[in-house]
C-alpha cells in the first residue's frame, strides 16, 4: 500500500505531463480496442455454432468452366455409377440434411406499412444446426404459415411490443410471428431478418444446402468419392461434380460464388470478409499502438527526468534495485490502467459513431475485451518501467542524484523514440492521402458510357400467369377471361406509358432494361475458330439503349430488320477488347462459338469502346451485346436534360401514380456506382481518422518533451538574450535538431509508405498514380503541426526576461 500511495503521489506531483501522458495513451487504446474487437469479430464469425467444425456446404463445378465453384443443394441430379451415392442425404457419414433459399429486399407488409426484409426460407432442421436463440415464443418452423424475426428486426417494425402472435403479409398470404431470435453471440455468416417455412411453399424454390456430418467423420474421404464428374441430367452436354465444403471457412474463401442472380438481381447468401482488408486493420493499430506506446514512454522519461535527484537519493539511502523497480512498475501499472478505464469510456461515447459510420459490428465480448486489456496492461507496463530502471540501476549514484539527463545517450535515445513517432505519423499520412486520391480517381474515372442523369424507375404490372402460384402453391382462381382481359389491359397500360415519356421534353432517350454497373461478374466460353475458350459477358441491347448509356460505335453497324433470322446464328456486337483478345483481324467474317453446343453461331456485326461495368479494381470481361432484347421488362432506364432533374423525377412519380400505383421507388446509375465504393470509402475514412488521431498522439509526445527540454535550457536562453541574441536566433537553435529527427524520419518513411501502397495496388487492375505532391504534403502537415507545437514553446521561453530566470536559478 505504501508504493501505490507514493506511486499516486508522484503522479499528481506531476499531474501537468501525467494528463497528457493519459490523454495520449488512452486514445491510443481506444482505437487499439476498437481496431481489434471488429478483428476478433471478424475471426470469430460462426464460432456460436458448438457444431460449426461438423457443418459443411454443398458446392458444384462444372467440366465447362473449371475453377469456378458455386453453392449447390443435392447431388441427386446427377446420372452417376451405380455403387456411388446418388443422394448425399443417405450418405453414411451424414448427420442430418437442411436447404435453405435467402431473399434480400422481399416486400412485407404490417398494418398496411410495406417493408423491405431479408428472408431466409428454411425448415425445422436449420435450427438444429445452427445455434440461435429464440428468445421468445416457439423455435419451430413445422407450420406452413409460421415465422420466426430477429430481435432487431421485431422492434423495427412492432417497437417495444411482443411480436409473437403479430401477423405480416407476404405475397398475399398472412403469415404468424411464432418466435423471436437473439443476438447471437458472434457474428453469423448468414444474415437475415426473419426465417419462413419451407413449408409455406407448394413448390418451394430450389436453394441451397447444409449437412451435417457425424463425429469424426472426414469430409475430405466423402470429396473423394466424388471427385470425378459425372453427366447432369439437367443437360446432356455439361458434367458436373459436387463437393463439400468447411462452413468454418466460407467467410473468408473466394473460391466460392456467394451470390446468385436471378433477373440481373443480386442476392447476398453467405456474409464475404475481406482478409486483405483486415490485415491493412491490424497494421493501422499496431502503428496506433506503437505511436502511443513511444509517446508515453518519451513522456514518462521526461518525468523521470524531473525526479532524477528524487530517486537518486534513494539510491544514497539504501534502496534496492528491486524496490525502485517495484515503484516504478506501480507506477506505470496505475497510469496504464486509468489510461484503460478512459479508453473504454471513449470507445463507449463513440459506439454510434463507430457502428454507423466505420461500419463496424460491435458485438461486446467479455472475455476478449479482459485478455487485450490484461495484455496491453502489463506490456505497455513492463515496457515504460524497464527503459528507467536499467538506465538507473547501471548509473553511479552521482550522476543519478546531478542528472538523469547525463547518463549516456539517454537524451540521444529520447530522440531515437521521437523520429520513430515522426516516422509512423508521416507513413500513415502518406498512405492516407493516397487512400483517398485512389478513392476520387476511381469515382471520378470514366467507365466509358454515361451515368450522369441517368434515372431508373419500376414501373410494376400485375402478374398474368395464372394456374397455381409458383411461391404459394395456391392456384389462380381468375378465369381465362379475365386473365386476358388483365394482359391486354398491361399492353395498354404499357403502351401509354411508353407514349408518354416518348413525348416527355425532359427526357432525351429511354428504354427498358438493365444499366452497365448491373452486368455482374462472369459469362459464359465462346472461342474463335480453333483458338482458346474465352469468357464473355453476353448482355441485352437494342440501338437506344447504346445511346442512352452515349456507348460510340466505332466500326460496322448495329442490329437491323435483316438480322432477324437467328436460327443460322445470333447477330452481337462486341467491345473493342474481344477482337484484341481473340486476335481477330476482320470482324466481318468473324463467327464466336459457345462452349454450350445449344447455343447457335455469334456472328459479329458492329465493334463499340470499350466499358467498364465492374469495380475498377477488377477488370471487367469482354462484353458482346445481343438483339433479344426484352421490352416486357418492368424497369425504365431513361437520361434526363441536365439541370431538369427534380422535374423529371416528379413526372415519372406523377406517372407512375396514375398508371401503376403502389410505392414510387427510383435510383440514378450515378449513385448505383458510388455505392459499389462503399467498401473503399469506408477504408480511406478509417485510415483518415486513425491518422489524425496518431498526428494528435505524437503531438502530445513531442509537447512535453519540447517544454521539458526548453525548462532544462532556459538558463542557457537567457545568457544567450542577455549578449544579445534575437527570439528568431534561439528558435533556430533549439529546433535545429527536432529539424534533423524530422528530415531523417521522412528519408526512412517514404519508401515504407511506398511499399505499402504497392501492396495495396496489387490486386487493382486500374490505378492511380502516386504523386509527388502525396510525400510533400505529407512532410508539410508532420513539420507544420510538430514545429508549430515547438516554436509557441520556444518562443515562450525566448521572451521571458532573462534577470527572472537567472534569478530562480
């Protein structure tokens, strides 16, 4: 009790560099705990799962594209030997069975209020699998008109109310909240708002699927068994073979297709990490910590510093290595933990923040949080107490009770620390810059077709199909009368639609269809006579659609009235790029076959620029655009007069009303692509703030140190005034070696800063330049912060009178 109370003592006694060595380090560990709390939530992602190491995935490959592995239900479709497993639900190794089918955006509607919903169509089985709590009501999904919510997603829509019982529409069926699912808790790979029966389907969709294997059964031996390919009897022309797979390891693995597309439509199924992205997380907080770490070591010197002759006449007294180091530990113990308390309270007062714009999940675990506060505790102690003490210990009793600060190279190292802290902060602020330049260029790139102005809208029509509901199973009680007299009322509906944005002043072009950013990744193999097989994306288009998206044709000509005979083969016109890449030197004679022996000859008539539709760090496919293009489509694509856009927006809602009704929802091709940065923007923003954050730390640092330093020199400064040296001289002096620190940290930072920008761009198959002007303004903002921070100090002590501090002396 005695070495805490002198330990408090001695840290109030110098409470002005104690708060600021506080300050420093706990903001700090506040982005050190909230850096890898989201890390640990990452790596943990499925571990609430007690089976997780027994789940696996059903996956499939086809012979004609090799590689490309995507998610897949059964085997039973395959036409296989007759001692191989047929169904893999009846293979002896497996446990149990689950499908299951994922839907973002369904519509539901509560007390008439529609509402957007993720739905996860399942049975009784998936919960057997997968550890979720239900909290409230039954976990059971036997009924056909049952549902189980989220938590989150029940007080949504019902408030603090209990939603077990409430009802909600869906395709026109009422469906009964039965149960409510907890936070489960560590993340889930598979995210959803609430869990309807399969059930509820008369023909259920066809989905995905889970087994579960016995203990201690290998799923590698059952990939052996079907390693070989075998005919579909799906198509006589394509062989596939079926696999399982870790669901342990899907949230990381990009092997795997974890989206479906379905009418261009694109549904998430599994959660994707990014590991690359991750990895970039944990440098940026090592570098946190680092710049903390050495701050408030530097800081903790220079308070030792101030107690030199304090502890050296402990020394004179009898006091043992072991008794300075034991208080010194203390010490540093009591400063790192309150350093810790604070951290939690500013990670607490930024949880909104940090959830809704870093866009971190932040799913509290207690034991994590215990095991990095009980690590950093003792590390960070250990660290701050061993640089004293040893300095102390090894010291002659003289020089500890003259001067700490004459030691050997004590000062010397106090530097070494402090260009290492301008080293960090001018890296990360290099890379910072360069994060957001690469961000600007790729927003502002142009993808080689217009997005400006460009607005899409649904115009929604009742279904004509009739017979029995393809969701509920339910047949259509509407007479064939009555269904046709709904088609010609579409037409109609359809075709004044069509007229009256035709005749629109405020709309240049239109057509229906699917922008260029809703391609997708992937297409299907075509070659060009004996060559290799290349991937192209194939994409409808009529000549409107190529003028309103202003793609140039640059060579041939576009589909006509003559190019309507597609039995002999199917008219395209292609992107630049697909003669480059199968060395086609006269189109005109130019025939691509398929790899899907169904498919006709494509024969090209016309060459556009190229375009790129994907995210511009990857590189987009060859594209060949066709004739079938689908005027029954819902979706309107038109371009605006520019500077008439809130006009057209209430024309088209004005339209829609009056021949569609419903929700008026609509979107602009411009947003669409900034949204596909997201991820990037998110990167450079957390990059920004931990930088500015690491600026403020070393700002910190290098405040105490430069007020200690320029309170060991004042003597010196004021016989330098009193033979008349100038303020401007003495501030030249004492930021003479600051400047070398500054100037040396910066030789060794560039090149760092400039292999982690390599590493970054490896991937990017389009990327911006790395200026000059990054390095520069790089040193400018390090040197304009750090020297400001040490003129107004300087400048202090040059203009305090000199008769003062000869006298306190």
């Amino acid at each position: 009790m005695k070495t805490i109370r002198l330990s408090i003592r001695s840290i109030l006694h110098f409470r002005m560099y104690s708060g600021i060595n506080l300050l420093g380090l706990a903001l700090s560990l506040a982005c050190v705990i909230i850096i890898f709390r989201y890390v640990y939530g990452e790596f943990t992602v499925d571990r609430f799962n007690k089976n997780l190491d027994r789940i696996y995935v059903i996956t499939n490959e086809s012979n004609s594209n090799p590689g490309n592995v995507s998610l897949a239900s059964t085997f039973s479709s395959l036409i296989v030997p007759e001692k191989a497993f047929i169904d893999l639900k009846a293979h002896p190794g497996v446990e149990n069975y689950t499908s299951f089918k994922k839907f973002d955006n369904s519509e539901i509607y509560v007390n008439d209020l529609k509402y957007n919903a993720s739905i996860l169509i399942t049975d009784s089985a998936f919960l057997k699998f997968f550890d979720y709590q239900v909290i409230s009501g039954a976990s059971n999904l036997a009924e056909p008109r049952s549902a189980l919510i989220t938590k989150s997603f029940a007080e949504k829509l019902f408030g603090n109310q209990n939603p077990v019982g409430k009802t909600f529409q869906y395709y026109d069926e009422i469906l009964t909240i039965t149960g409510v699912i907890g936070q489960t808790s560590t993340k889930s790979s598979i995210t959803y708002d609430m869990m309807i029966s399969y059930n509820f389907y008369k023909y259920p969709p066809s989905g995905n699927a889970f087994v579960l294997l016995y203990q201690g059964v290998d799923y590698r031996t059952i990939n052996k068994q079907f390693e070989y390919f075998s005919e579909s009897s799906a198509s006589s022309n394509e062989q596939i073979r079926y696999q399982l797979f870790p669901l342990s390891k899907i949230y990381f693995d990009k092997s795997i297709g974890k989206t479906t597309y379905y009418n261009n439509t694109t549904y998430n199924i599994f959660r994707q990490g990014n590991y690359d992205y991750l990895t970039l997380l944990m440098v940026v907080g090592a570098l946190i910590l680092l710049v903390g770490v050495i701050s408030y070591i530097n800081i903790y010197t220079v308070i030792i510093l101030r107690r030199g002759r304090e502890l050296g006449v402990k020394k004179v007294f009898g006091a043992r290595g072991h008794n300075i180091f034991i208080q010194l530990l203390v010490e540093n113990l009591l400063m790192t933990g309150l350093a810790l308390m604070l951290a939690f309270l500013f990670v607490k007062m930024s949880k909104s923040f940090i959830i809704n714009e870093l866009h971190f999940d932040m799913i509290s675990n207690i034991c994590f949080d215990f095991f990095l506060s009980f690590i950093l505790l003792i590390c960070i102690s250990l660290i701050a107490t061993l640089y004293p003490f040893f300095r102390y210990q090894y010291s002659t009793v003289v020089n500890s009770i003259q001067d700490f600060d004459k030691i050997q190279s004590t000062g010397n190292l106090r530097h070494v620390f402090l260009s290492f802290q301008y080293l960090t902060t001018i890296a990360m602020i290099i890379v910072s810059l360069f994060f957001i330049k690469q961000l600007q260029f790729m927003l502002n790139a142009d993808p080689g077709y217009r997005t400006k102005d460009i607005i899409k809208v649904m115009f929604k029509m009742p279904s004509t199909g009739g017979g029995a509901s393809a969701i509920t199973g339910i047949r259509d009680t509407r007479t064939p009368e009555e269904l046709q007299m709904l088609k010609d009322r579409n037409i109609r509906i359809s075709d004044e639609i069509a007229q009256k944005i035709s005749s629109c002043p405020l709309i240049t072009y239109w057509t229906r269809g699917y922008s260029p950013n809703e391609f997708g990744k992937g297409g299907q193999r075509f070659r060009f006579a004996e060559g290799e097989y290349r991937e192209i994306r194939l994409a409808p288009a009529n000549d409107t659609w190529l003028k309103l998206f202003d793609i140039q044709l640059i060579e041939g000509q576009l589909w006509d009235d003559t190019m309507i005979d597609v039995g002999n083969g199917t008219f395209i016109v292609v992107t630049e790029s697909v003669l480059k890449q199968y060395g086609i030197t006269d189109f005109n004679k130019a025939v691509l076959q398929s790899e899907n022996e169904n498919l006709p000859p494509f024969r090209i008539v016309g060459v556009v620029k190229d375009f790129d539709f994907l995210h511009l760090s990857q590189k987009s496919n060859l594209v060949a655009m066709t004739n079938y293009f689908n005027d029954n489509n819902d979706k309107i694509i038109a371009s605006i007069v520019p500077g008439r856009t809130q006009e057209a927006i209430a024309f088209l809602r004005n339209l829609h009303d009056e021949m569609v009704g419903g929700e008026f929802s609509y979107s602009f091709v411009e947003d669409e692509i900034r949204e596909m940065y997201k991820e990037d923007k998110k990167i450079a923003t957390i990059y920004s703030i931990f930088t500015f954050i690491a600026i403020f730390i070393s700002v910190l640092g290098l405040l105490s140190m430069s007020l200690f330093d320029i309170q060991q020199r004042r003597k010196e400064i004021a016989i330098r005034k009193v033979n008349g040296a100038m303020a401007t001289d003495i501030i030249r002096l004492l930021l003479k070696k600051y400047f070398w620190s500054l100037l040396i940290s910066f030789v060794i930072a560039s090149p760092v800063a400039m292999l982690a920008i390599n590493r970054y761009l490896e991937d990017f198959a389009h990327k911006a330049t790395v200026s000059w002007w990054l390095f520069a303004a790089a040193i400018v903002i390090t040197a304009g912060i750090s020297l400001l921070t040490l003129i107004y100090q300087t400048q202090k002590a040059a203009n305090r009178n000199p008769a003062e501090v000869v006298k306190t002396e």
